[in-house]
C-alpha cells in the first residue's frame, strides 16, 4: 500500500511540474527562443543542419522530497517520435525497427 502512495505522489508531482511548462519565458523576454531563430530554428522542425534532430524538449524529472535515483524505477519517459520514423516488424525474429525517411 505504501508504494502505492509513493508512485500516486510522484505521478502528481511530475504532472504539477509539467503544468506550467515554458510559462517561465515571458519574463526572460523569450531571449532562448530569438535565439535559435537567428541560428536558424524554425518550430516545429526537428534541430540540427538538416532538421532531422529532436522535435520535442527534453523533459526534467522532479523528484519528490530526498529520494534518489531509480527509487521509483524507470523515470525515463518512452522516447517521442519525431515523425520521420515508420517502425518496422522483422518477420523471422519479432524485433521492431526504426526505418528514418
């Protein structure tokens, strides 16, 4: 029952952090954002010369109270996709694989 209530308040917490995601950029006068633009970013395309890189920010984890890593198991949240990818299925083996465009 107690570990339960840790995952419960973790889930919580991890969703409280996430709610207010970027919101912090309108007092910094959006500095980060102007400058990506002027080295070429366009949102909504991947990062990187030819745009194939990630599209999505990398997500930070808050941990709840003093508990270290790996206390609640994988805090790694499954990869997203950037949708350059088809996933592929090996017929003899099962394995999946990513084909990139």
């Amino acid at each position: 029952v107690g570990a339960s209530r840790r995952v419960a308040a973790a889930a919580a917490a991890a969703k409280s952090a996430t709610s207010g995601f970027g919101a912090w950029e309108r007092h910094t006068k959006g500095i980060g954002m102007k400058l990506l633009e002027q080295m070429g970013y366009e949102p909504g395309k991947g990062l990187g010369s030819d745009g194939r890189g990630i599209v999505t920010p990398v997500q930070a984890v808050q941990r709840v109270g003093k508990v270290s890593v790996g206390y609640f198991g994988s805090e790694k949240a499954p990869a997203p996709r950037r949708g350059n990818e088809t996933v592929v299925e090996d017929s003899d083996s099962g394995k999946l694989f990513l084909i990139y465009k």
